[in-house]
C-alpha cells in the first residue's frame, strides 16, 4: 500500500507547479515562500536541539499556541519548528513575538522531499497535531528513530472507517507513533484500534489560551459598535455569508441600527463575498479601521486574520461557520471564552465534544434555517447579557488540560536522549 501511495503523491508532485499556481492566482499562497513546499527553505536551522510542530491550518497552530509560550521559557529547547500548509496559519504564527520560533511550510509528502527535510531540520522529538498523517514522512522519521507523537490527536468514525479498510498499512503507520494525546475518549479508543501502542486522553488543548489576550479596539470602531444592535458571523464558509446577510435583511425589519460583523474562514474570499452580498442591496463596509464607518453600512466585512477575539469582546452573539455546510464546524471557544452566546449549524462533528459541553451549560443554540436563527437572535437581542458565569469554567478546564499537556511534553524532553 505504500507503493500505491508513493505512486499517487509523486504524480501530485508532477502537477504541483500547476496547483501551486492556481493557488497563487487564488492568494492561498505566498509568493516569496511557496517555494518552501519543494524544500528550498527561506530559514537557518542554526544549533542546539529542535523540537518540531506540525499542523495543517489556522485551528491546529493557534491550538498549540500556549504550548509554544511555555516551551520558549524552557532552557532544554534552543530551536522550534512549526510548519503548516496555508497561508493563514503562517500568518497567525507571526502574529507572536516568539524568539525560538520558526516557521515554515509542509512539504510535499514524496519520499525525497520528506529525506531532505529531514536532512536540512534534524529534529529530535516531533509532534504531529490533530488528525495529520503522512506516510512518506512518518517512514522516514521512523528510519532515523526520530520520536513521532500525536497532541490532541482526533479521528472521526468517517475517518477511522478509511484507514480501517486498509488495516495493515494504517497498523504499519499508527504504530508508529510514541505518543498519542487524543482529543477525545472516542479518538482514543478509534487511535488505539488502529494501531496506536500508547494513547491518554487528557482533555482538548482547545480549551486553553494564549497569555497574549491582546484585543485593543480603535476608538471610532468601538464607539461605532457601541451604537448598533450587533451579533458576529465568524469562521464562514461559502454560502453561509449569503445566508447571514439574508439573516441581517430579515432582522433589519425589527432593528434599523443592526450591524452584521462577517469574519470569513478564508480572507482571500473578500472580494466574492462582498460581490454576492452586494445583490442583497446592503451596505459593506471592508474593516478598515482608519476609514470613517458610514452610519448607514449594514455588514462589517473583516478582511485581515488575527481579529476575532477583537469583535467578540465587543459582540454578545456569534454564529460559528463551517456548520450550516456540511465541513464539521469550527471552534466556538474563543468566543465562548470571551462570553458570548454561540449559534451553530447541525454540522459540528469536528467540535462535537466541545459543544455538547457549551450546550450543558446553556450557552450555545443549533440552528437549522435562515427563520430559526432569526428566532433565536431575536430572543437573545431581548435579553441582552453575556454569557459571564461559563468564562471561568473555561479557563479553569483550560488550565488544567494545558499543565497536563505540557508536563506530558516536557517529559518527553527530559527523556530524549
């Protein structure tokens, strides 16, 4: 099977000049950095040891993110390698002032590429976030007796099923691993019968936060806020902001001073969103904050990453995307966490713990169509309160899963050689 594998990815790398372009003309990729994909690295490795991180997306590195700001306090690690895949993860990456921390982007899973990485970055102790699995680089690790883990490791039963079809290869992969931090009891128990040796579920590192709580606001867009009826789309997903914006148009009719704030999963999107919302006869505003807002503007469109605890802090009710389609959801914690009350669609199997745990305790609404959440926005417009007792609990729960975590992981530094 790892033939058949090797056959598919080194196709995919014979047309991933292609792909990149088309990535290229989309901005889903850096122009002065794609190049690192192929192994033409824009960093120095430098000395001492190196620990490695990798995630696919925005929601694996900014979950890893308060484990990095303990691991930079740590004088057993001199180097730290995140890599990613997307443009957006990289830009959340840079956001933090890290002095160990270096960024660059997954390669293409070939054996070559996986060898030279390896050659170029020699790390000591990996770990691999969420559901990320690579053959090639797995192998190669492996070959080299580079300890390879799992952090907040997840599986869906979707997914399990996959890997279960081809039992002796994911055994061969999965074993592989020296560590499993599961995400879940369920991931455990599905990671463990694919052939994981060492699994612990601990608790979701999404529970926990950076120490960086930084969200200060521009005046004018504070005083802005302050005057309108407001509520949040954030984390959306192609046709969830013409579902929101057809929300807004029907809310509109009871609330003259309401403000939607869109906050799209992928900024690239901007321009097609704005096209679309623009046939709804609603005023844009693009998030700007030096530009005067207009009185009249019904959408506030944020088009740069690194903002939503920002809107949230001023805007009691969110809407998480990535649910009314059927992608999985996305996480509602950091808007949680701030206080607010969260609506979802009936997709979220990515954050179903998550959620059943919002919902137990009465913060979180599942909607099914354009009039329900009309409904429950409406009903929450009218009581008009954050949600402040479920905060403490959460950051109580996220402490209490970080420590755990990181004692896990400094003790894998502690034993590396």
């Amino acid at each position: 099977m790892l033939g058949v594998y090797r056959i598919l990815i080194n196709l995919i790398f014979v047309l991933s000049p292609l792909i990149i372009l088309v990535r290229l003309i989309k901005k889903k990729e850096d122009l002065s950095r794609f190049k690192e994909k192929f192994c033409f690295f824009s960093k120095k490795r430098g000395n001492g040891n190196l620990i490695w991180f990798h995630g696919a997306s925005v929601g694996e590195i900014k979950s890893i993110i308060p484990i990095l700001e303990k691991l930079e306090k740590n004088s057993k690690v001199n180097k730290i390698l995140i890599t990613s895949n997307t443009l957006s993860s990289s830009n959340i990456v840079q956001k933090f002032k890290f002095k160990k921390v270096i960024h660059q982007f997954f390669p293409i899973d070939t054996n070559y590429l996986s060898k030279k990485f390896l050659n170029y970055w020699r790390p000591s102790l990996v770990f691999f976030i969420d559901s990320e699995i690579w053959p090639n680089m797995f192998v190669n690790l492996d070959n080299r007796k580079i300890p390879i883990n799992l952090l907040n490791g997840r599986i869906t039963k979707k997914s399990f099923l996959k890997w279960k079809y081809f039992s002796n290869f994911s055994k061969k992969l999965f074993s592989k691993f020296n560590l499993c931090l599961s995400a879940s009891i369920d991931s455990k128990y599905l990671l463990k019968s694919l052939g994981v040796k060492k699994a612990k579920f601990i608790g979701n590192l999404k529970f926990s936060e950076s120490e960086e709580d930084q969200y200060e606001i521009n005046k004018n867009l504070k005083k802005f806020l302050s005057s309108r009826k407001v509520w949040c789309a954030s984390s959306t997903h192609y046709p969830e902001e013409i579902f929101c914006s057809k929300v807004h148009t029907e809310l509109k009719k009871k609330y003259q001073n309401l403000l939607t704030i869109i906050i799209p999963r992928h900024i690239n999107r901007v321009d097609s969103i704005k096209s679309e919302i623009s046939k709804e006869k609603l005023n844009i505003h693009l998030h700007q904050p030096q530009n005067k807002i207009k009185k009249n503007t019904d959408i506030y469109i944020v088009n740069s990453y690194g903002n939503t605890k920002l809107f949230y802090n001023n805007c009691q009710n969110v809407f998480l995307g990535g649910s009314i389609i059927a992608h999985g959801g996305q996480n509602p914690l950091e808007a949680a966490r701030i206080g607010c009350n969260i609506l979802h669609g009936p997709n979220i199997s990515n954050f179903r713990e998550i959620y059943n745990f919002l919902k137990k305790n009465k913060i979180s609404s599942m909607i099914n169509n354009q009039n329900q959440m009309v409904k429950v926005l409406t009903s929450l417009f009218k009581k008009n309160k954050n949600q402040k007792k479920i905060q403490k609990k959460i950051k109580l729960t996220g402490k209490n899963i970080l420590k755990k975590t990181y004692n896990e992981i400094n003790f894998l530094i502690k034993n590396e050689h």
